[in-house]
C-alpha cells in the first residue's frame, strides 16, 4: 500500500519565505509513481495552479499490493495502487493509524517542520546617489542572517549582505531605479519584499537607452513573437535577426512570420531617438517548432503524456484549456500541437 518516498512541488515564492498552504494531491489507481514515472506529478495541472496562487504540492505515493491485508484474513489484493479511505483492503489502511494516513502525516510533518517564518524589513530609504551609484539604508530585521537588495525585480549584490546599508555601484547616469529589500532567515528563506523606493543617479542619462528584458514566446511552425521592455522616452525600435535588421517598429512587441520549420533563429532589439541608436539588446535564441502534430489517443494517455491535465473529473487541453470530455481510458480525441505546449481539438 504505501511508498516511503512522495515528490513535493514548490513554487518559487515559497522557496524565497513567502507564506504558503500545503495542498495534497492523491494520485488514481494505476497512476503512482510506479506504474507511470512522474507523469501524474508533471502534468495534472496543480504545479501551474500552485505557482499563482502560493500553495505547496505534496504527491504522496500509493504502491501495488497483494498481501493479505484484511482483519478476517480474506486475501484482497491491490494491484493498482489505489488509495484506500474506506477499509476495503483492510482496518490497517481506513483509520488515522494505518499505513497511508501514518505516512502521510509524516510528510506533512516533515514539511511543515521547515517552515520559518522571518518579518520583512521596513523603511527602505535613499541615503545617497552619484552619477553611478545609489547608496540604501533600511531598519534590521532581528531575526535576520543577512539581505538581499532587488533593484527592478533583479537581486543587485553578489552576496548576502550583512548590515543595513548598501551601495548600488556601476548604474548609469541620470537614471531611476526602483529598489526593494528581503531578509534572509537562517534557514535561507526571503522574507517578503520591503516597501519600494525610486533612486535616482545624478548627472545625464545616456543618449539613447539600451532595450532589456527580450524574449521570444508563442512560438510555432514558422512564426515566433518577440516581446521588450519599453525604453523611456522612445518611440521606435529596430529589431534585427541573426545579425540583420528585420524592421522597426513603435510598439514593443514583434511577430516575425513566414519561418522554416525546425530552425534557429537570433534576435536583438535596439532605441532608435531621433538619428541615434543604442547598442543592441542581448541577443535571444528562438527555434520553430515541426510541423503541426496531432496524436489520436483516449484523454488518460494525453494527460500523462504532457498534452493535457486533468481537473474535476474532466481534460483539457494545454494552452487553449478546451474541455476534451471525461478524464479517462475511454474518451478518445484528436489534440494537435500547434506550437509549444499549446494543444487544439481538432
């Protein structure tokens, strides 16, 4: 009946200290670890819902069985590997002390046992600024080894910091950044973030600002989406693929059409203000996906096969979440892939 192993998601936010619940997901019959690998803990659905919503994933594991489990010394058997709330295989397995309530208990134990909760730092403040730095100061956290300093969502020291000051160095001139500050517990944990402060350097900013945060996304057979942070003060963008200037645009998002299948392809984006041009962005990879791919099987298969998840009884599609029937064996439908982990009924 019982594995002594179980997988637990975490969602990042959780990991960094945030306070999180403690979800339990029960596996089917026939879908533990040992009878399909980690399909069920990959690709149910509730990872994604956890990340949104702060919540910790425990995947108990249920294990195939053919002793004699019953009081009255009937053999039944559980060759599938089911969960057993009701006593059919057994008093040992329906009350809180048997084998799967016990076990699970414990797990629940082990990870609520790490759980270390650390206040977050206040009063986050300016105490200085040069053409190239912004010098920070904030009130002690007295449960706190150290802190880590964000500037526009991006950690700006190397290492922890152990007082309450800090010195942001090598920012560019006549620039606005926006801070935060997160202890750091013991344990490793973040706590979560300190109220927002704007720093801004002294002197000019550069001529022409240097477009970050590129990425390549929605991408299929033959187009695949670009998407920037928006430059202050700039209304034109040159983007340039392996190497070429592909166009200019005013918005800060791009879809680059009419691509070979299965290729690679490199993108930069540049500031265009007036007759000047900033360097170029960091360049990203992108490959197009093969043809569109459809696979006829019955909804189980698409599910522990990452093409679809399972929620309330029912299966649906990744990306496009349409409802493909009852979550089982027998409802069979025809789900194509029309780019990545992005699936249609067709």
């Amino acid at each position: 009946g019982m594995s002594n192993t179980a997988w637990v998601y975490v969602p990042k936010t959780c990991a960094d200290g945030a306070t999180c619940k403690l979800h339990i997901a029960y596996h089917g019959c026939l879908q533990g670890y040992e009878k399909i690998g980690d399909k069920y803990v990959k690709n149910t659905g509730y990872n994604r819902w956890a990340d949104t919503n702060n919540i910790i994933v425990l995947y108990p594991q249920a294990v195939a069985t053919n002793t004699i489990n019953s009081a009255g010394g009937a053999s039944i058997p559980n060759p599938n590997g089911c969960w057993d709330w009701v006593g059919w295989y057994g008093i040992d397995f329906s009350v809180k002390s048997g084998k799967q309530s016990t076990a699970t208990k414990k797990m629940i134990d082990r990870i609520t046992s790490g759980f270390n909760p650390i206040d977050a730092p206040t009063e986050l403040q300016v105490l200085a600024t040069t053409d190239n730095s912004v010098t920070l100061a904030w009130r002690s956290v007295s449960s706190a080894t150290g802190y880590n300093l964000y500037r526009n969502g991006g950690k700006a020291n190397s290492g922890i910091i152990t007082g309450t000051t800090f010195t942001d160095n090598n920012l560019n001139s006549g620039t606005t950044y926006t801070y935060t500050v997160k202890a750091v517990s013991s344990a490793g944990s973040e706590s979560a973030a300190s109220n927002s402060v704007p720093g801004k350097t002294t002197g000019e900013p550069p001529a022409v600002g240097t477009p970050n945060g590129l990425i390549a996304t929605d991408i299929t057979s033959n187009s695949i989406t670009l998407r920037w942070n928006s430059v202050l003060g700039i209304t034109t963008y040159n983007l340039y693929r392996n190497g070429n200037k592909l166009t200019s645009v005013s918005l800060t998002s791009y879809t680059d059409t009419d691509l070979r299948s299965t290729t690679e392809y490199r993108y930069q984006v540049s500031s265009i203000k007036d007759s000047s041009e900033s360097e170029k962005s960091i360049e990203v990879h992108a490959t197009t996906l093969t043809e569109k791919a459809c696979f006829n099987d019955n909804n189980f298969n698409h599910v522990t096969s990452g093409r679809a998840y399972h929620s309330l009884g029912y299966a649906l599609a990744i990306g496009s979440n349409q409802n493909m029937g009852l979550y089982n064996t027998f409802q069979k439908t025809n789900l194509c892939k029309i780019r990545e982990n992005y699936y249609v009924i067709e």
